[in-house]
C-alpha cells in the first residue's frame, strides 16, 4: 500500500482523470465559470493543494517538466512535498525554471518572468467563490451568478472606500472575466492580477475541498473590479530586491533582528536566483545587502 | 549575507523520522500490535471504519496505530486508501430486519416482540476508575446468555407502529432509482435524503453530538423518542447481472437507530409519529443516535416546517460535518501565507501614513 | 456481442488517453486552431480515428453518447464505443456529454443539443463533428483564447452553420461546444466564439 510504483500513473485513477479532464474542457469552454466535480480524498489534506494536485495529475504526460512553487519559491516545504509527490508517481521531470516548465503548480503567487503559449499554470484554490464572504449559501452565489447580479460586490467594494478610503482587499482580488464570470483568481497578492490579463498561458484553478475547476483560456480578458473615481491599483513596493536588485516586482519581508531589522527580497526564488546569475555572468557586481 | 532557506526536503525527512519515533514511545514498552487494537480499542477501530467509510477490521486499527491515536488522522488515512479502490459493483441493501442481534433496546416500549437485549454497554456502569485493569487481569468470563428467540421474532419498532398507521411509512425504494453517491459525484443543493444519510453516516461524531443535542434544548426541536437502537451482525449481498442471483458476501456489524418524533397532521394526512434514522459501522450508539436526530432535522423542508434552527440547514450541516474536509483546511492555516500577510501589511501600513498624515494637518489647522 | 471482432482501442490506455485530451484541451484553449492528432486505432467507418480517440479518452460509465444516423446505423461502431468506453449510448440528443456527427450537412441544429442551465452551463453537449476538411481561412472569430482574430472554417456544413455559431454565442453562458476532426485532425470552437465575419 505504501509502494508508490504500485498507483497508477500520476496517482489518480483513469476513471477520475477523465472526469477532471471532462470538468476542465468545460472549464475553459466557460471561462470564469465554477464546474462542479467529484473531487476525491487525496493522500494530503485538504486545503493543502489537493484541487491543484488533482488538475495537474489529470493534465500531466510522460513528456511534461513540471515545476511547483508556495508563495513564489521552489523551495518552501509544501511545494517541496508536492514536487515529491509526482515525481515518485508520475515519474516526470521537474524544474525550478520558470520557462523549462510546462506545467506549473502554485499556490498563491503568479511567476515573475513572463509565461508563454503552451504553458499551463495550474492554482490551488482553497475558496472558489469570489462572492462566499459575501453571501455563505451556495445556492444562492450560483443563482447570483446565473443572473450576473454581482450587486453585493460592488457594494463591498465601495463600502470599503468609504470606510477606509481605500479597496481594503490586497489578495483575492476579485476580477471579470471576458465580461461575464466574477471569479477569485485564489489568495495571489493583487499584484499579480494584471499578469492575468491576456495571459498566453493556459491558467487552470482547482478547488478540491470545494470541488470545483475553473480556468482562464490564453488570451483572455481578466479585469480586477474597481471603479472610475478607484481605479484599481496594484501593490506598489518602494524599493528594489536586497539580493538581485530588481524592482517592480513581488517583494517577502525577512525579519532579520528584534531590533526592527528587515531587508526585502524577491518572493519569486527562481527570478531572483536567475537575475543573480545574470549579474555574476555580465561581471556586475551583486547588490550589497544592507545590513 | 543573507541566504533564503533551503533544503526543506532534508526538513521534511527529518521531521518524518521523528515522528516515527514518537510514535513508537519508549523502546522499553512493548510495541502495540493491530490485532491488539482491533480487539481492545473496537470502539475506535469502529469509528474510524464508519467516518472512513470503509468496512475494514485490519485496515483501521493500522491507521489507527500509524496516526498515533488520532482517530481523524486515521479516518483520513482510509479514506485516502478508499479513494484509490476500483468498483466491482454495488451490494443489495442490508436488512437490519434479519440482524443476529447483540444489543437491542426501546425506550417507548416497555415490552415487545423479541424483548430487551441489554449487550454489551456502558449504560449502568458507574464511571468508577477501574484500578485492576492496571494489572494484567485475568479473562472476563461471558454471563450466561439468555436464549434468544429467533432473530426474525424482533421487529423494528417502527413497524409495530406503522401497522396502525401511527407512523409516517418508510420512503420505499424503488428498484432502478439511482442512489447518490458524494464520492463520485460533488455534493449539490437540495440534497435528497439519501445523500444526507451518506454524509451524516460519513460525518464527524463530534458535529452530529452537538448538532443532535442542539435540537434537544429547542434549536428546532423534533420531540424524539428512541424507538429503538439495535446493534448486530448482518450478511451483505452482491447480485452480479451476469449470475442473476444474490451471492453473500461476508457480514458486518451495524448500529442501527430509529427514532420516533411527534408530527401534527394535515389536512391531507391524519396526525402520526415521524421518523429519524441513523445507521453506523460496528458500535456507535452516540454516533448513530445523533444522526438519527439530524436526520429528522433535516427533513424539515421536506415535512413543510420551517427552517429556524441550525441543525435542520442542510447546506450548513452537510458543508461542515466532513471532519477530513474540516481538519485540512483549518490545517492549512499552518502553510505560508506571507505573500498574502505582506500585501496586508503593506495596506495597514499605507492606512496608517494616510492617517497620521490627516491627524497632523487637522492638529495644524 | 463477440468481443474478438472488435476493432482495437489504445495500445497504452493512460498515456494515449492523456495525449488525445491535451490536444483537445488545447484545441479548446485556442479556438480554429488546427492540430494533428496522430493515432494508431482503426475504429469501424465511417468513424474517424480522431473522433474515436476523443470517446476513448473522454467517455465512460458516467457519460452519454449521442451518434448520428450515419454512424447509428453501423452496429459495430456502438459495438466499439461501447465496449472500448463502457458509456451509454443515448438516442436523445439532451441527455448527450458528446454527440458524434458523420454527417455534418445534415445535422440536427445546435439548439437540438443539451446547452447547459444558468446555473449550471456546463452541463451542456460537447458535438464531435466530422467534417472533411479544415482550414485557417473564412471566418473570423475573437474571443478568449485568440489574440487578435482567427480564420477558421470547416466543411462541409450546413449553409446556415454561421447564423448558428452566432446564436451559440448569443446565448453565453449556455451554449455546446465544437470539436472538429477529420481523419488526422481537430480544431475547436467552444461556445465564447464570437463571429465577426461570415466571410
Ligand atoms: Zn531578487
């Protein structure tokens, strides 16, 4: 029982792959859209990436590099634990490279460097419904849906504003999609948003506790909500990585001393990894870190 | 210089070695065996199969073992195992009509058909730390059992009082109706009664005690009787297509509770007692008990009453009574959230310039 | 059913399987997007090996098959889906997860196929239609999964496929979903094809 070789490929069952597989070309057929499925117990709990792991179980093949990263890195102990996972079952290979990869997993953060046609980025989902704070009834979000009544988002929004002079929502920030579907794109920073916007990429969501799929076709308009005297605005840092340099990009607070120490590194390992490299190669000399 | 952390699969290994340390305790105690387990720790081995869905006597007390104890951990362990088994077919429904029974008892009827059968219970112990059981004791000796008369001779309750039309007849099945299944197909709302028996079947004990007991103390209350609990052993049966007749299969113990609630009548239908059900693996009349009350809650929209009550919200009850969905995702809270932390902490920090900002001026002003 | 006339399925189930839905998942993902679609089964005609591998690789004991007269009225092609798939072949369009055309000048309009409810818009039909020959010229679609604009048409149709495509699109998030073969390709048009241009 504990022989991994003695699972089938990639640990699902045929039958539940083609159901996934059956689930996600709907998905895509109707982007921003939540299709049900018969999400199964995996051998990792749920609410730790098992909608995502069965997506990337049903869309995997032989010939794929898969890479898998938890809040941007590569190398966090849920990403590593889930890398494991199909390399033992599916027997793949697997890549830190953003662009060697052709599928890759995630959870909570969009990679840094551009994705580009024939990728797959696939998310772990952990609530689907973009409206569940608002409204807890499932019954009632998919009647809200179905009439695009998205009223109570709005509303949200602004009280917000109202209260805070700001849209206080900074991850989950919801968006539309094509126009029609308001859809959570998971807990990614809203500073990711805009790299859902005409995507190259096919972008596959899997909810597994809350069994559902969703998806963003490549070249699809994703807007975030916002309003025209809020325009919506992405997390701005005012500064550069400590490590790579670089700005404009997603930055983790490290504590460094109880002293109020902290430095800012990138939140994407590989890009910063692949920027350093860059840099030793070109002769630059690194960034002092400021101590 | 700083350096990110790596080697988190060096970490996880380590930490995986130390669990099984811990698991296995002091060396110098002898190490538990399954069949242990499966013979001393029934009642865990029997939850475990009830809430992991899965009839298996050597497959619960393992994970019972491997999760240290922890029985949710253990149910977790089967159903993921569950999950990976292929489908042979479909057994014909027990008959808990035919059960060789162990335990039977009715708190409406003082005597009945078949009689009392008080079991194996810890109803009347007096819950008296038992010191000997420190010590090696010597083999209980069985009493003498009563004879029994023949099983079929112990009607359900129930039935006794649906032969004077007292109580709302059992729903009757209907052959080639289809019967939900949630492990293949996603939960969706309404959910008939079939699908909110599996899920309550499948559901944490703990939920179902509070929810059942909730209704006790007027959070929709169902005016319950215990019709009758009883505990035994029933055949299961498969009938391939291609063979025509029922072959058995095994047999497996089941608790059984039909509870009896009041109902007033209608104008379409003369006032008569409702019903309740709750069926578990093994023995579990706390678990099967509770089910039976929320069943009956949760028939609250089918019955035409009105749903005040949190035990009778089918969308709130079957979204929360899966303690494997439940656990994972409090769980999960555990995993790293500070690239969502960090966009929070940017938002509060900008909030607070804004606001000093604004404090500063109004101070000027 | 003798089980030893039926023509064979994949030579290896899990990695055929996962093939033939990458180039469906793509085909999806890119509208009028034409792709190979190499096969090695020699499924009963007149249905295509490209059509018979989408069945393959995405049909079962849980879905309904619809086929048309043509193919209908050939027993050993249900003989092979059905024992190949184990799905239930259905003779109402409605309840259909995939309805395979033979016969495309002649098929049933769209609206004559499962579309989905408001609530639920994917349980909505999936037509496999078999036509003769694809091409990246003719229409004009936008919509997601295109960048700027696709050329894509296919025939043979019926003469009003075009007024239909665009009542398919009018009526999102209902609609079905179109998966072109012909004997070594496919391409798709799911329902968010817009058609600018019946050219
Ligand atoms: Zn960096």
């Amino acid at each position: 029982m504990s022989d991994a070789a003695s699972y089938n490929f990639a640990y699902l069952d045929e039958q539940t792959k083609r159901m996934i597989r059956r689930a996600l070309l709907k998905a895509v057929a109707i982007p921003g859209y939540q299709v049900p499925f018969a999400s199964r117990e995996m051998p990792m709990p749920y609410g730790w990436g098992t909608g995502g792991v069965q997506v990337t179980a049903s869309v995997l093949g032989a010939d794929d590099t898969l890479k898998v990263i938890d809040q941007g890195s590569d190398d966090t102990t849920n990403a590593v634990s889930i890398r494991k996972f199909f390399e033992r079952t599916a027997g793949i290979a697997t890549t830190t490279h953003t662009s060697e990869a052709t599928v890759i997993q995630t959870r909570h953060r969009i990679p840094e460097a551009p994705l580009g046609e024939g990728q797959i980025l696939v998310y772990q989902v952990p609530i689907p419904e973009p409206l569940r704070f608002l409204e807890p009834r499932e019954t009632e979000t998919r009647r809200l849906h179905a009439l695009e009544d998205y009223g109570l988002m709005h509303v949200k929004l602004y009280e917000d504003i109202a209260r805070h002079g700001h849209i206080a929502t900074t991850y989950a920030y919801p968006v539309k999609v094509d126009g029609r579907y308001i859809m959570d794109p998971s807990p990614t920073p809203k500073f990711d948003n805009p790299k859902m916007d005409m995507c190259p990429a096919l972008q596959l969501f899997g909810a597994g506790r809350e069994k559902r799929i969703y998806a963003l076709p490549p070249y699809t308009k994703v807007v975030s909500l916002d309003f025209e005297d809020h325009p919506f605005e992405p997390t701005k840092f005012d500064r550069g990585c400590a490590l790579c340099g670089s700005e404009g990009i997603y930055l983790d607070e490290v504590v460094t001393d109880d002293r109020g120490g902290r430095m800012f590194v990138c939140s994407d390992t590989d890009y910063c990894e692949s920027r350093r490299a860059e840099a030793t190669e070109g002769g630059h000399a690194l960034h002092e870190v400021p101590r | 210089m700083y350096v990110a952390v790596k080697g988190g699969e060096a970490a996880i290994a380590a930490a995986h070695t130390l669990l099984a340390k811990e698991r296995r305790g002091d060396p110098a105690v002898p190490e538990l065996t399954t069949d242990q387990i499966r013979e001393q720790l029934a009642l865990a081995v029997d939850r475990v199969m009830s809430e992991g869905s899965l009839y298996d006597r050597d497959l619960a007390p393992l994970a019972i073992k491997q999760a240290r104890g922890d029985l949710i951990e253990a149910i977790f362990l089967v159903r993921a195992y569950r999950s990976t088994l292929p489908r042979f077919g479909y057994a014909q429904p027990i008959d808990t009509s035919a059960m060789s029974i162990r335990r039977r008892i009715s708190a409406t009827f003082k005597d009945l058909p078949g009689g009392q059968v008080l079991g194996p219970t810890f109803d009347y112990t007096h819950r008296l730390l038992d010191d000997s059981l420190n010590e090696v004791a010597a083999e209980p000796t069985a009493p003498a059992r009563r004879p029994i008369a023949d099983d079929a001779n112990a009607p359900h309750v129930a039935d006794l009082l649906g032969e004077q039309g007292l109580i709302e007849p059992n729903p009757q099945a209907t052959d080639d109706a289809p019967v939900a299944d949630l492990t293949r197909d996603p939960l969706a709302f309404p959910a008939e009664r079939d699908l909110r028996l599996q899920s309550l079947a499948r559901g944490d004990e703990g939920l179902l005690l509070a929810l059942g007991y909730s209704t006790q103390r007027g959070y929709g209350r169902t005016h319950p009787f215990a019709g009758e609990i009883r505990m035994g052993s029933v055949e299961v049966h498969l009938a391939p297509e291609e063979l025509g007749f029922e072959v058995p299969l095994g047999t497996i113990v089941v608790t059984e509770c039909e509870m009896v609630n009041q109902f007033k009548g209608s104008a379409e239908s003369p006032p008569q007692f409702t019903r309740g059900y709750g069926l578990t693996f093994g023995h579990s009349e706390r678990k099967s008990m509770s089910m039976a009350l929320v069943d009956r809650a949760l028939r609250t929209r089918e019955l035409g009453e009105e749903v005040v009550a949190p035990a009778q919200d089918e969308e709130f009850v079957l979204s929360h009574v899966d303690n494997v969905q439940a656990t994972g995702f409090v769980e999960h809270l555990k995993l790293p959230h500070y690239v969502d932390f960090q966009a929070e902490l940017q938002l509060v920090r900008q909030m607070r310039r804004e606001w000093e900002e604004a404090n500063r001026k109004e101070a000027a002003e | 059913m003798s089980t030893s006339a039926v023509a064979r399925g994949f030579a290896d189930p899990v990695h055929d399987s996962q093939k033939v839905f990458r180039r469906a998942l793509d085909a999806m993902a890119h509208p009028g997007r034409i792709a190979q679609l190499g096969t090695h089964i020699e499924p009963p005609a007149p249905l295509f090996a490209t059509s018979a591998s989408l069945l393959l690789a995405l049909a079962d004991y849980e879905t309904c098959v619809w086929l048309d007269d043509t193919l209908a009225e050939v027993p050993a092609i249900a003989e092979f889906v059905r024992f190949h798939t184990g799905t239930r072949l259905t003779r109402a369009r409605r309840e259909a997860e995939f309805a395979v055309i033979a016969e495309p000048e002649h098929m049933p309009p769209l609206t004559a196929f499962a579309s989905g409810t408001p609530e639920y818009p994917d349980r909505s039909t999936t037509l496999i239609i078999q036509v003769e020959t694809l091409a990246n010229r003719g229409w004009q679609f936008t919509g997601p999964g295109i960048r700027e604009c696709a050329s894509f048409s296919a025939a043979p149709l019926p003469p009003d496929f075009p007024e239909q495509l665009a009542a398919n699109r009018a009526r999102f998030p209902l609609g079905v979903d179109l998966i072109f073969t012909t004997q070594t390709e496919i391409a798709a048009l799911p329902r968010t094809c817009r058609i600018v241009e019946a050219a």
